[in-house]
C-alpha cells in the first residue's frame, strides 16, 4: 500500500544549512518503494524555490512542486477570499510578499481601512509595525498569520518567529487574533493531503514540533511522527496534550515504521 510522508523542513531534515545525517537516504527509500513525499514548512522568510535549491543542494532532489510553505497557503486562503481590486497590508518579509503578488493578490502600504491584514515573521519589526498592526486590529481587520511557531530552529539556537508578533498584538488587543493559516491549522493539512492525493490514514506527518507538527497530524487524523533533532524533546512529548504516535531519533529512522 503507497503511503504518503509530510515532512517539516527546520530541525527535521535539516539545521540551517546543515542536513540532518541521513535525511537524503531517508527520503531517497522512500520514494524507491513507492510512497509519496511533501515538504511542508511554515517558515514564511524564504521563497519555495529557495526551498528546492537548498534541498537539492543537499542531494534531495526536489521540484516546485514538492514544496508547500505558510506563505503559498496564505495566498491561497486570500485568493477564495478577497473581491477584485482588493489589497491586503502585509507585516513580512519579501518571499510572503513575493509569494502573494504571484498569486495576483495586490499589498498596500496604507493599514486604514483595509480588510485583511497577513501576519508573518519580519526580522525589522518595529513599534511603529506594531502599532499599525494594532490599529488596524481593533478597527475590525481580520488578521491572519502565516504560522503560530514561536521560534525557529538553527544550527545551534533559535531566533524569535511569527508566533512572538502574534503574542504582541493579542496582549495589545486582549483577544486572539482571527486565524493561523500554517501547521498545526486544518487548512495547512487538507493543503497537504491534497497534494498526495491519499486518505489520511495512510499518511505520516514527520516533524520536529508538538504543537505544530504533531497537533496537525493528530487533529487531522494523520499519523504523527516526533524527530529530536530539532525543538521537542522526548520528556516535552510525554507531558504534553498533543502526543506523538511515534517518537523517533531522526529522520533515517522514518523508513522502519
């Protein structure tokens, strides 16, 4: 029976520019013996062609098409959504940008007034970024984020992601914001599933993190895989509300399940 694998990108096949031991022969069997492979990565500060040629880079052959990433997921939302003319405010960087202009959605500049406003990691937040955020908030825009994660993983630390201008603007306006649109969201996984055309229980969700990778996986009844290579650790998943059905070393190891 074809089986079909999710995999999270940042601390499940690689560590910044460093793959993880294996995760090229891991994925190479698996496609081998029939089965499917997604990439599936909520980090929005990066194009999903950048995506293809580090992958490929470290001896994963992968083609646009392999790749799914928060920024193609939030345009596709908007696209069902916004009426002809429309422009959305965006807090991000150029690849979310870049990815919403291709799919022909229009930015602006001007917050006031606007009906949706994307929220995604930018490493040049400011005040003046929160504040506009805030306005346009309690005005009644709807806010969507591209993913929830509080920090990424590297080689080596973390950096503060979405989830921490998440916090700022929730704590501004003392409610939470409208929708996350990335992992662990339902909308991220029908993306996904989608893609490899199978039924939900015949695919694996491999991923580094609890509350994104695995609550997907579970809520969306997927199989869930936890890797400790990258933010979740063994003694998290026993504690927390959102255990995996398997716990693994690393990615090499996904081929024996």
């Amino acid at each position: 029976m074809v089986k079909g694998y999710i995999f999270d990108l940042d601390g499940t096949v690689y560590l910044g520019d460093r793959m993880i031991e294996g995760a090229a022969e891991a994925i190479e069997t698996l496609r081998a013996r029939g089965d499917r492979v997604v990439f599936l990565s909520n980090k929005p500060i990066a194009t999903r062609q950048s995506y293809v040629d580090k992958l490929n880079k470290m001896g994963i052959k992968t083609t646009l098409s392999d790749v799914l990433n928060s920024s193609q997921i939030v345009a596709r939302y908007l696209l069902k959504r916004i009426h002809p003319g429309e422009k959305v405010f965006v807090i991000g960087e150029e690849p979310i940008r870049e990815e919403l202009g291709q799919h022909g959605i229009a930015i602006t500049e001007n917050s006031e007034g606007v009906r949706y406003v994307v929220l995604s990691w930018d490493r040049s937040f400011t005040y003046d970024k929160l504040n506009r955020l805030y306005q346009a908030a309690i005005r009644g825009s709807v806010i969507i984020a591209s993913n929830p994660d509080a920090t990424c993983p590297l080689d080596g630390g973390q950096l503060p992601d979405t989830g921490a201008f998440i916090a700022a603007l929730e704590v501004a306006t003392g409610k939470p914001i409208d929708l996350v649109v990335g992992k662990p969201s339902l909308i991220a996984a029908e993306e996904a599933i989608a893609h490899l055309g199978l039924s939900c229980e015949n695919i694996f969700m491999v991923g580094d993190r609890l509350e994104t990778d695995i609550r997907m996986a579970n809520e969306a009844g997927m199989k869930s895989v936890l890797v400790l290579t990258g933010v979740s650790t063994k003694e998290m998943a026993e504690k927390a509300p959102f255990r995996p059905h398997y716990i693994v070393p690393s990615i090499k190891d996904v081929v024996n399940l």
